[in-house]
C-alpha cells in the first residue's frame, strides 16, 4: 500500500522574523489570519488562510488557532538544567552565589537516577514555556549530560549541551582533572553529537575552574572535531574578572585567555559580556562569537547593565538567556521583560518586534543554526508556539486597549508568561 504524508494547516495568527528589526524595516512578517503548512515535520509555507484553495484544503489536515499567535519556538542560548531546584537562592553575588548554593546543588548530579528525574522536569519546563531548544550546561558529571540528552531526545528536540570542565578552584566533590575532562567530554561526543538532532558543546564553566591544561585540551577537541559548540561564561562580575586577571596574568584581558586556547569562533558562545573592553569586544566580533544576554539573571546577581546595542553594532551575535537558576524565570517573556527595563537603565530602547527577534532567529543565529530554526521559511523545522494574547483578566483588559500590532506585541512581552503557551510543537509534534 502507498502512504502519504500527512500534511498539516495550521490556522493562527503568524509572526516570525527575516531580519533583525533593528536594523531592518521589513524584518518582521505577520499574517493576522495565516496558515503554516507544515509536513514530514519541517515547514511548507505559509500563507494567508484566504489564499488556500478548496482543494488544497481538502487534502490538508487543519488544525483552528484562529484568535492565537503562532510563533517560532523560542531559543534560549543559555541556562543550566541542575540549577533548576536552586532558582531564586537569596542574598549573594556571583562568587558566593556559586560556593553557597551552586555547588551543593550540582553535587547532587552524581547520581545518575537523581539526574534523569532533574532532566525530565528541566525538559517539560522548558517546553511548557514555549522553549524548543535551548544551550545548556549539565555538571561535572557525564551522567547528567546522558540523562539531558536523553530526555531531549524522547521529545526529539534541537537541544546543545556538554558535560562542565571544571579542575581547580571548586570543591574536590566537583573536579575533573585535565585528562579525565578531555576523555569524558570526547566519549560524550562520540555517543551524542549529531545523534537526531542534538549536538554537543565543550563547556568549561569559566576560566577561574580550569587550569591552563584544561583550556589547552578543550581547544584541542574544538580542533579535533570542528562543528563543536563552546559554551563558557565570560566578563560577568566585577570580583569574578579581577580573580581572571590575578589567575592569569600573562594574558590582555578576560577574553584574550579564552581566545589564547582556540575557545573563540562561530560556534562558541559566552553567557553575560557585561563588562567587556573595547579589546574583547573587537575579538568577539571578529572571530564571529556570540554572546548570551541574561537580564534575569544580570539583575538577580546584581551583574551589571547588558550594552545590547553597542555590541550588536559592533558585529557581535547576541541570543537571549535566562541562565536558570541565577536566572529566576524559564520564561522567554518574562526574559525579554527583564530585558526592556535594563535597556530602559540605559536611555536605550528594546521593542517588542526587536525582542522577539531576539528570542528567535536571532538566537539561532547565536546559535549557528539559521539554515535550521528561527522562522517560518520553507524547509525549516517545524518547532513552534502557540501563544495566547492575554491570560488573565488584567492582560484582557490591556489587550483591549492595545492600539496596534507593535501595542499588543509589547503588552504580550511585558505581561506573558507560561500561562500564555497554550501548545508547543517539535518538529510538527505537540508536545505540549
Ligand atoms: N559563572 C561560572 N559559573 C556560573 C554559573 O553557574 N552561573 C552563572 N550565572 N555564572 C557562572
Ligand atoms: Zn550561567
């Protein structure tokens, strides 16, 4: 017997983006009453439900969220799965955030059972706030980044991540050593980069918890295996740059030690960049890495003010983060709401077409992966969300008053949270 594929339409309100609305005016395409046509789990088209043909239609199968708002997944380009349980741990900044409650709480990774019960819970709370794929930091312990990708895998998500390289400065219960990082980290690789559609990164936590061995050998499987991710933090905390500078005198700044092992490049991406000098900023722009915003977490550790602006002009990629459990929601809306008030402290304006590209294509292109995710163009992969404009009587209420597109798009990202996922789909899936 032959089987066709099924095709779907579905019906919404459509918004994706081709270009960043900050330097473009024709970035953003809405269709008020639009399909998307997606089969084999990639997208078809999409197209104004008007222009449908009755036969066309016949041989679709259409699913009505007329009335919703049909997004591309959400990409969040930096967060930390075993931090989950910590969110919202009171009192400290960066360093003393991690000693008091970071590492304790990753300590508990060790146990392979304890992690896959984490990673089913990380995974559910990802996709029921719209996220469909993320970039993420296990711990130490290759368990956790087997029990990540394997729950990622059950819902057949595009999700990043690596086991933590981490060989000083950080309780014996939590290091590697140089050599065995190197070896655990390529047996990871070699069971998970490119199976499906996840992909791995090589993660050293930041430059204060490896030795210079361990940075060398990093490079050295960036080298070895060239379509790697790197994923670290950089140039987060005043104290936690000072301690870079004393740990490695011999080089320019925080940055020149990363780029000094090969840890630069198109596919390496450094969480926070608050407080970077002219110098790193150049190096960060010329070897096409990008950088991950986390205002939820920059104002919960008291981090400092993102410069969203100055970076992105300087050529810099940026993605959004919210870095959970420094970052106190998984929400991308709720994010981008963090982020309109630090641009805010900074005479600096971040609107809602700007915001959404950044939690879309422009994380995707953070992320390398444009030719994949971020919009709705044919042959991409069909992650969406669907959203609903207002969830709650005071969200309705601003709803009605909205007095455009880009009203009701800012009230949605300043108001929204999970209560506004109505659905999330993976690969033309529901899976939420
Ligand atoms: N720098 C090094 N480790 C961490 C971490 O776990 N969270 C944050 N926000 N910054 C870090
Ligand atoms: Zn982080």
């Amino acid at each position: 017997m032959h089987t066709h594929a099924t095709t779907y339409a579905y019906r919404a309100s459509l918004l994706d983006f081709v270009a960043d609305p900050h330097n473009e005016k024709q970035a953003a395409r809405y269709l008020e009453d639009g399909v998307l046509i997606v089969e084999n789990g990639k997208v078809v088209e999409t197209l104004d439900y008007a222009a449908l043909s009755a036969e066309r239609r016949q041989q679709l199968t259409l699913v009505d969220y007329r009335g919703k708002l049909l997004l591309p997944g959400f990409i969040d380009t930096h967060i930390h799965f075993p931090q989950t349980e910590m969110i919202a741990s009171y009192g400290e900044q960066l360093l003393e955030w991690l000693n008091t409650y970071t590492f304790p709480t990753e300590r508990k990774f060790a146990d392979a059972g304890y992690a896959r019960k984490r990673a089913d819970f990380f995974i559910n709370e990802l996709l029921r706030n719209g996220t469909t794929t993320a970039l993420v930091f296990a711990t130490v312990h290759p368990q956790s980044v087997d029990a990540l990708f394997a729950a990622a895998q059950q819902k057949e998500m595009r999700l990043i991540a690596g086991k933590v390289l981490m060989d000083r400065n950080a309780p014996d219960y939590l290091q590697d050593t140089a050599q065995t990082g190197y070896d655990q980290s390529e047996a990871l690789i070699k069971k998970w980069h490119h199976k499906g559609r996840l992909l791995y990164a090589v993660t050293p936590r930041f430059a204060p918890t490896s030795t210079p061995e361990q940075l060398a050998l990093a490079g050295k499987l960036l080298a070895k295996y060239p379509d790697l991710y790197l994923h670290t933090h950089l140039s987060e905390n005043k104290n936690e740059i000072a301690w870079v500078k004393s740990l490695f005198p011999e080089r320019k700044n925080y940055l020149d030690v990363y780029a000094h092992y090969g840890l630069t490049g198109p596919r390496s991406v450094f969480a926070h960049g608050i407080h970077l000098e002219q110098d790193e900023i150049d190096t960060l722009a010329h070897s096409h890495s990008a950088v991950a915003f986390c205002p939820t977490s920059n104002l919960f550790l008291g981090s400092g003010l993102f410069r969203l602006h100055p970076l992105k002009q300087a050529g810099i990629k940026v993605g959004m983060g919210t870095d959970v459990g420094a970052g106190t929601s998984f929400s991308m809306l709720q994010t981008l709401n963090e982020g309109y008030k630090v641009q805010q402290l900074q005479g600096e304006k971040l609107s809602a077409q700007e915001g959404l590209y950044q939690a879309t294509l422009g994380g995707a292109r953070a992320l390398q992966l444009e030719d994949k995710l971020g919009n709705f163009l044919p042959g991409k992969e069909a992650d969406f969300v669907v959203l609903n404009w207002a969830a709650t009587p005071l969200q309705q209420l601003r709803m009605e008053n909205a007095t455009s597109l880009g009203d009701r798009l800012f009230a949605l990202m300043m108001q929204g949270d999970d209560r506004n996922v109505q659905a999330t789909y993976v690969m033309g899936k529901q899976v939420f």
